[in-house]
C-alpha cells in the first residue's frame, strides 16, 4: 500500500490541477484559455498528422544532448572541485559568473557562434545546466564524513577506492536532485532556442507556428508535451536510476516497514 501512495497522491494532485484549469477555462473565451480537452483534441490532431512525434524526437535528442554534456562537465568538475580546493577556488567564481548569465543572452550568443538549428539549442542547454551540477557535485564531495576519510588514509586505501566507494555513493543524494532541476531547465531552454532561433524543427517551431496562427490550444498542447517527457523522464528513468544506485536507501524503506 505504501508503494502505492506516493504514485497515487501524484495522480489526485495532476487531476486537482487539470479541474482547477478547466474551472478557470470555463470563465474565458475559448480562443483565451482553452480547456484541457480542447488541448488534449489538439494533441490527437497533432498525432494524427505525424508533425507530434517528429518534433518531439529532435527536440529531445537536443535536450539530452545539451543535458549529458552538461552532466558530464559539471558533475567531474565538481567532483575534482570538491576533492582539490586549489581548483574550487579557481573555478568557483566562473561557475557563479556562467549562472548569472540569462539563457536568453546564452541563446543570442549561440545564435552568433553556432548552428541555429543544431547546435545552439545544445550549447545553450549545456551552459544553463552546467552550473546546478557543479554546485550540486561539489557540495557533495565536500560534505563527506571526514572520519571516513580520515580511516581510509589510516589502511592506506588507493584514490580510485576513495572515489568510487565514498564520495560517489554519497555524491548521488546531491546529484539526483540537481539532475532533476536541470533536466527541467533543459526542456525549457531547449524550447525557448527553438522559438527564438526561428528553427523549422522542433517543439519550438511548432509553438512558434501555432503562435503565429493565433492557436492558443495548439500553444499549450505544445507546452503540454513539455511537461509530460519532464514528468516521464523523471519517473521513468531518473527515480528508478537513483534506487538502483542507492540500495542502502531501498533497504531502509524496506526496513521501516
């Protein structure tokens, strides 16, 4: 039954949010707010004929792009960061300089430097994520128990155990979070460098196109599929990657029942 709750509470929460929509809608003009079922119609029409998948498709392998490499960059960053204080210092300061930086101003850039309908929405992706990984790699390694440090020094146990059986394991509680957060940015940066780029592919030309016709539903179906590949991705892949990678956890749930 306890497996059951949280799932189930998540369910009661999203129906609570599409009544209150449509309790909203119902008070506009159609053409203002549409409904969650003039939304959900223009989903099927998309389906239907073909252009749903194909946007979502490149958009996604741009989203995930951008998203690995930022996972990549910054979670070793902030590991080494993290390990080594000399180099915290060094890049502490450039991470904070990169993250105040809006993404529209990272997607301007991109724009000048890249492909616009390639390459930009990737790197912009990946310099709007790199920092919430850093930040998040870096507290973790540092918040290690330095007893458990200090008995490894004491059996002499190499660098590579140090790190794969102390600052990892304890670095995923950090991560998991911050993987979530910045896969959250990454759509949203991934659409708005869609749009701004005038791209022909992609969710972005589709809401850009569905802007130009004025068609308010065909906007949120768009902004729909958005917030369901968040929500897949996270509850799909992210949540049951992180039980896997933390069996110590599992096992106390387990545990307290």
């Amino acid at each position: 039954m306890r497996r059951m709750e949280g799932p189930a509470l998540g369910l009661l929460g999203l129906g609570l949010s599409l009544a209150l929509w449509h309790a909203v809608a119902l008070q506009y003009p159609l053409w203002a707010v549409p409904t969650p079922l003039a939304v959900a119609g223009e989903l099927v029409r998309l389906a239907r004929e073909g252009a749903l998948f194909r946007a979502v498709a490149i958009t996604t392998g741009r989203t995930l792009a951008g998203f690995g490499i930022a996972v990549l960059l910054g979670g070793t960053a902030g590991l080494l960061a993290g390990l080594l204080p000399r180099l915290r210092q060094a890049l502490a300061p450039v991470v904070t300089a990169v993250q105040g930086v809006p993404p529209v101003a990272l997607i301007i850039v991109a724009l000048l430097w890249f492909d616009a309908n390639r390459s930009a929405p990737v790197f912009t992706i990946a310099v709007a994520v790199l920092p919430i990984i850093f930040a998040a790699a870096l507290e973790g390694t540092r918040a290690v128990d330095r007893s458990l440090i200090e008995m490894a020094a004491v059996f002499r146990a190499p660098r590579r155990l140090l790190v794969t059986e102390i600052y990892l394991p304890h670095l995923l509680s950090y991560l998991f979070p911050a993987l979530i957060s910045g896969l959250g940015l990454a759509w949203k940066v991934a659409l708005l460098a869609e749009l701004m780029a005038g791209s022909k592919s992609g969710m972005g030309a589709g809401l850009g196109a569905a802007r130009v016709n004025l068609n308010v539903a065909g906007m949120f179906a768009w902004i729909a599929v958005v917030v369901l590949l968040l929500l897949a991705m996270e509850n799909l892949l992210l949540r049951p990657l992180k039980r896997r990678l933390e069996p110590w956890r599992r096992s106390q749930e387990g545990g307290g029942g």
